[in-house]
C-alpha cells in the first residue's frame, strides 16, 4: 500500500515537471526548467481525483451539485485543479463548477447532513468491496469503524450548520471567494481549507487531508492558448551577452490609471480569464459608448459602441487602435516572452488630473497611492504565474532590483521584469504657482521607501509642469492648447513659452497628427479649453530644470536609479544630459524614439552612452527605417555600429495605439506558421476563446502579437538587419543598468 501510494506520489512530481507531458499541456504553463517544487505546487493546471485520507472516500460531486464522499476510485470526479495564486486552487468538476463552501441561504443544510450520511452508508455497506481492493484501502476493519464513526457524527455537523455556522459544501456554477482552497503538506497528506471559513475540507471526519491521484477525464479551466511550440533560447551567445530584445516602456496596470475605470481588463484573475478579461459594460456601458476615447484618440476607430463581450468572442476587442482594453493578458505576455521578450521595464503610471476629470472611479486619484495599487498588482501577477508553473520562481515572468539578478533570470531563460513610474507628480512633487508641494527631505523619504519597494527607473517629468520643471511641449498645436489647460489647473500657471532658437525643436507644421494618446484624448473630452492661441513658429517650454529638479536628478544617480527623459521640455532635458554626462551616467528614451531621433536630443542621449527605442505604433517597415535612421546617427557620432541596440517601447495599455496592417499585406502577407527570431520556438495564429488573431487582419490588436510583429520585421527589407540590434537590446540594457549602479552612492548596492 505504502510503495504504491509513493508511486502515485512520484508519478504526480514527475508529471508536473515535464512540461510537454502533463496531460493538460494545452492550459500549462511549462516551466523554464525542471526545478523542484513542494508537492502542493505541484497540482497545477493537472487533473486529479482526491481521496480522503480521513475516510479512505475519493470526492464525487453529483449533477445537482452536492458533494459526495466515495469508495471506488472509479465513480470519483476528477477535478481540474486550476492555481488562483501559489499554494490555492479551485476544484474544477467535469460541469465546470467550483467546489464550495457555499452560505447556508444558497445550500440547504440538509445538503450536507445527505453528504455525511451517505458516506456513512456507503464506507459501511462496502467493507467487502474494500476487502478485495486492498490497493484502496488497507484494512477492512478500519473503514467499518471509520464508517461508524462518520455516521455517529453526521449529526453533529448538520446540526452545526443549521444552528448558524451558515456554510455548506456545493459545487457553484459560478466561483465566489468560497470557491479558493488554501492547500498545504507532505505529499501523501496535503491539507486542504478554505480560504473564506478556514475550515478543513471535510475536517468535520477528523482531517481535512487529502491525497491527489492523476486522473483523466477532466474539462480543462477555460484559457487563452499561446498556440506556440518550441523551448526557447536560453544561456549566453558565444560571447557571453545575453540574447533577447527589450521592451523599454509599457503598463501592465494600465487599467487602474484613471481611479480604475477608464480601461477595463486585468492581466490575471484568480478565477480565470472569464473574470480578467469578461464583460466592459460595467466600465464602458451596455454598448460601450463610454469607450469613445478610443474614437477620439483613433478616427480610424468607427462609432464609440463595441461588443463588450471579451472571453470567449473578443468580437470587438482588444484591437490595435483601442486603449480602453486590456492588452496584455499573462498568456498574451508569455506569447511575447516566447518570441524572444527578455526584459520588460514596466512604468506604474498615474495622473490626478486626469483622474479628477473622468466620472467614474474605483479608487482614489491620489497618483503614489495609485502606483502602490499597481505594483501589488505586479507582485501578485509574478505570484500567479508561478502558481501556473508549479511552483516559486518557476514561472517565465521575474521582478528584478538589480542588473545582476536580472542577467542571471534572462540567463535562465526567464524574462527580467524592471519597475519603474510614469506620473506627473513623482513623490507628491507638484508645484503651485512655482511652490513645490515637496522637500528635499520629504523627497529623500519617498526615494528610500521607493527603492526599497523595487523602483529603478524614474519620469522626473511628465505632462505637466512640476516642482522638479517644465514638460516638454507637444508638437501639435491644438494639443498643446489643451495641455495648457490642464497645467493651468495643475501648476495655477499656463506655459511659460520662448521661441526655438535652434534645430532643437522640430516646426509645429513638420509634426505629425494622426494619433494621440489618451491623455490627450481625455483632455479634449473634458476640458472645455478656452480659444487656440496659435502657436506661431516653434516654441518651447522657458521652465528648465528648478534647483529642486537639479537636487532631485543627482539624487536619482546617487540611488543608482534610471532617468527617463521622454516627456521632459528641451530645457530641462539638456540639463539633465549635462547632469549624466557629468556624472558618467547613461539617460533613457524608453518609447519616443521617434520624436528623440528628429532632434538633437538622440545625440545627446546617445553621447551619455544611452539608449533610445522606438514607439512601435506604426507598420514594420516604419519601424525599419526608423532603425536604419538610428543606425546612420550612431555611424555619424561614433563611425561605427558596435554599441548600437534598439527596444521596443509599447507604451502599452492605455497610453498608445499599436501598430496597424501593413498596407501591402495583400500581396504580401505574414504567412503563418513562423518561426521565432531564434528559430526554437514555432508560431501559429493566436486563438484566444473563440477568436483568432492574424497579423495582417489584426495589427498587433494585444501583447501576444509582437512574435508576429517581428517575424514581419524580418520578412522586409533590411529586417535581419533591424532584428540583430533589436536581439541585442536586453545585453544593452543590462550593461547600461550597470554603468546606473556603479554610480550609485547609496545605500550600498546589495547582490
Ligand atoms: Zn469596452
Ligand atoms: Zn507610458
């Protein structure tokens, strides 16, 4: 008995430890190797039966939703046991419910009386079937009393619920917080309780332990497919750097800018993706008119109503010109991981103003507290990708602090994950007629807490004046209207403006204006701006860097954090450049490449030793001849291309629309399947629920699609080209993160 228990226990761990294998491979989450993990990890996305080890009965559950304790392994449910966070789970039965400690309103009490007795019965009444099956149950004498016992109790719990204990076991079409189990223990004996009574499943027999033996049979948990196979590179280039390209700018926790209810959709939900990515209507109405930003930030977009069904049609949404649906659902993350995505800089975003401005809010507008919602939603996302792997630290997605830790999660074939803010009043710093609201102590608190919290890369500035200077001024005229607005409100103040005195700034008629982001859009939509002073000839932001902003960025280096200068007004961008050069530092333009590249700010950026990506919000040849652009400057500056690496800057979820179909694809289509950059892994169209993604159809309509996106790339001219120094963008990083930490002062770099 004792070997053969082990046997089901060995076979469990080696199940779970081969990622193409398992027999619910089509859900898993593999593993980016074959590391160990405790046993309660280990039921992930795997089907089980679950014997009582009380009693000796396996869990059935019946079609009318009671719960059921029996002999034979073979009349036992198996349940898809589908990870809510590590060391939880849902009971998942072949009627896809969720096993339940549901409230007494919901389940008759004499439900689990039935439940109990007819345990009782049935442990009694089998004592000859236990007998012949040893390999069941090891003594026959045993279960008769186990039985007696079981009836003799019965009850007593039933009576327990009645008198006010209020809860029952049933399984629930739909899951409520009841539905999470909290898992725990060896292998042969993992406990089980819920996570809302902390109760004992089944404790009411003595023990709340439970063996878990591989079935089949189950329904897989609903799930978006990767639709990939392959493992993909991991290790070093013959070099010794690190191979993967870097995503430089984007948001995971888009949504909760705003007060949370602006965007809709979550990258995870602890009950699935018909909860992370279910119906908008609560956020954008019953037909979704109130997603009309998207219609104002992309004319392209048709009338403000969409299908607010996402999972499993995704008729309407996420689409790659909308910013008001979550684009980077976990699966949709790992796709890109698998594509060759190595390192991600993920910017916890906030705006009060804007927050102020839009009706509807789920939490506060408070802009730290709002980058304090999103990053315990990144924690928690790290935390659910693991549980989907089988365990701590297995998962593909890995929050660094250091570019030593994030060298040896790319090494191990994992993605680094970087966090960094993009808000208008950093550390409450916002400015009152030119009075900071902060202090050099108060900022020195808030740096210390921050890094602390794992921050390593900073805006200074954003769209608004603040204490630490002036915003960089936008290149469209209407917009730079509205943006005065909104700093009138912020600031009490309206731009201070002087003319370009040189090539520094591009002419207001040479910009483009085909697309706006969302902060744009929202200020058309809400402010009622008074009229256009036209912009004549080039203007630029008079508020340079104030002695605050000079304190503040030699701060930032001493801390060894990352300076990101996107959105900072020439003025204030040239004295940080002085700043870093100075100091030895290299500076960011995570997702402007663009923008930086048609003025002197990319010689500059570069000259600090920096590096600048492009906003990919456009078709792969445009971003071709960006890259080819950016490979003349670095040959004009430095006469070669040996430094020369550029990432992907999304600026995803909120802030941007991605790139469209190419105008030609007719004629020449991505054809699918492809294969990754690196050649390991291949690619067919992502299926998520009843939707299937095509780059030509679709654009890059979520995360999932920048495999697709760069396979494009590779197909055009010059593509290989573009791609070597976009698969060199994570060492470039790394080795730039570095030169940040070596300048750092304090407190003293751990790892
Ligand atoms: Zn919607
Ligand atoms: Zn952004």
């Amino acid at each position: 008995m004792r070997t053969r228990n082990l046997l089901f226990i060995a076979c469990a761990i080696v199940v779970a430890g081969c990622g193409s294998e398992r027999p619910n491979s089509r859900n898993s989450d593999a593993a980016p190797s074959m590391r160990t993990a405790e046993p309660r990890y280990q039921l992930a996305n795997q089907c089980f039966i679950a014997r009582h080890q009380g009693t000796g009965g396996y869990l059935q559950t019946s079609p009318s939703g009671s719960v059921s304790l029996v002999m034979k392994p073979a009349d036992a449910t198996p349940f898809f046991m589908k990870p809510t966070r590590l060391g939880h789970y849902v009971f998942f039965d072949t009627k896809e419910r969720f096993l339940s400690q549901t409230s007494a309103a919901e389940v008759p009490a004499s439900q689990l009386e039935n439940i109990l007795k007819q345990l009782g019965q049935t442990v009694e009444g089998l004592g000859d079937f236990i007998d012949l099956n040893a390999d069941v149950h090891p003594v026959a004498d045993g279960v008769d009393q186990v039985g007696e016992q079981v009836t003799a109790q019965s009850l007593v719990v039933s009576g327990a619920v009645r008198e006010g204990a209020g809860r029952s076991l049933a399984m629930q079409a739909k899951p409520d917080d009841s539905s999470e189990w909290r898992i725990s223990g060896a292998a042969d004996a993992l406990d089980v309780v819920n996570v809302v009574t902390e109760q004992g499943l089944l404790a009411e027999f003595g023990a709340s332990q439970f063996r878990f033996i591989p079935a089949t049979g189950c329904t897989d948990f609903p799930e978006i497919s990767v639709n990939a196979q392959g493992e993909p590179f991991k290790g070093r280039n013959p070099d010794g750097t690190v191979f993967g390209y870097a995503e430089t700018h984007m948001h995971l926790g888009g949504h909760e800018m705003f007060g949370g209810r602006l965007g809709y959709g979550k990258p995870f939900h602890k009950f699935g993706v018909a909860h992370a990515l279910g119906r908008c209507e609560e956020n954008h109405g019953p037909t979704g008119e109130l997603a009309l930003v998207d219609v104002v930030v992309n004319p392209n977009q048709g009338p403000p109503q969409h299908d607010v069904v996402g999972w499993p049609t995704f008729k309407d949404w996420p689409s790659y010109g909308g910013q008001t649906h979550q684009q980077t659902y976990y699966m949709w993350l790992k796709r890109a991981w698998m594509g060759g995505l190595r390192l991600m800089v993920n910017h916890l975003v906030a705006n009060e103003g804007l927050c102020l401005l839009w009706p509807l809010k789920g939490t506060d507008c408070n802009e730290m507290e709002t980058i304090e919602v999103q990053r315990q939603l990144v924690l928690s996302l790290q935390d659910y990708i693991d549980a989907q792997a089988g365990g701590p630290g297995l998962g593909f997605f890995r929050i660094v602090t250091s570019s030593a830790e994030a060298r040896r999660v790319i090494e191990s074939g994992q993605m680094a994950v970087v966090l960094g803010t993009e808000n208008e009043k950093i550390f409450d710093c916002g400015e009152f007629l030119d009075r900071p609201d902060c202090t050099e102590a108060s900022i020195e608190r808030d740096l210390n807490t921050w890094y602390e919290r794992g921050i390593r890369a900073i805006f200074p500035i954003h769209l608004v004046d603040n204490a630490f200077g002036g915003t960089r001024l936008t290149d469209e005229p209407a917009m730079n209207a509205l943006y005065s607005v909104a700093n009138l409100v912020e600031t009490g103040h309206p731009y201070a403006t002087v003319p370009c005195d040189g090539p520094d700034n591009i002419q207001p008629n040479e910009a483009q204006v085909e697309s706006r982001s969302i902060f744009d859009t929202i200020l058309l939509m809400f402010t009622n701006p008074p009229p256009v002073q036209p912009v004549t000839g080039c203007q630029r932001n008079a508020r340079g860097l104030t002695p605050l902003g000079d304190h503040f960025i030699h701060r930032l280096i001493d801390y060894g954090i990352w300076v990101e200068t996107d959105h900072t007004g020439t003025l204030a961008r040239n004295r940080i450049f002085d700043i870093a050069q100075a100091r030895g530092v290299p500076v960011f333009s995570g997702h402007t490449g663009e923008v930086s590249a048609k003025t002197k700010d990319s010689d500059r950026i570069l000259q600090t030793g920096g590096l600048i990506s492009q906003l990919p919000d456009s078709t792969s040849t445009d971003f071709i001849t960006f890259v080819n652009d950016l490979e003349a400057l670095h040959l004009k500056l430095f006469g070669n291309t040996r430094e020369l690496a550029t990432g992907m800057g999304s600026d995803i979820n909120g802030l941007h629309i991605q790139a469209r179909p190419r105008e030609d694809v007719a004629t020449k289509p991505l054809k699918y399947p492809f294969k990754s950059y690196d050649g390991r892994v291949v690619f067919d169209k992502q299926v998520s629920g009843q939707r299937v993604y095509d780059l030509n159809v679709d654009g890059v309509a979520h995360y999932g699609l920048f495999p697709d996106y760069l396979a494009d790339i590779q197909m055009q001219p010059d593509g290989e080209k573009a791609l070597k120094y976009v698969f060199r963008s994570a060492e470039a990083y790394l080795q730039r993160w570095a030169k940040v930490e070596r300048a750092r002062k304090q407190p003293p770099l751990k790892n």
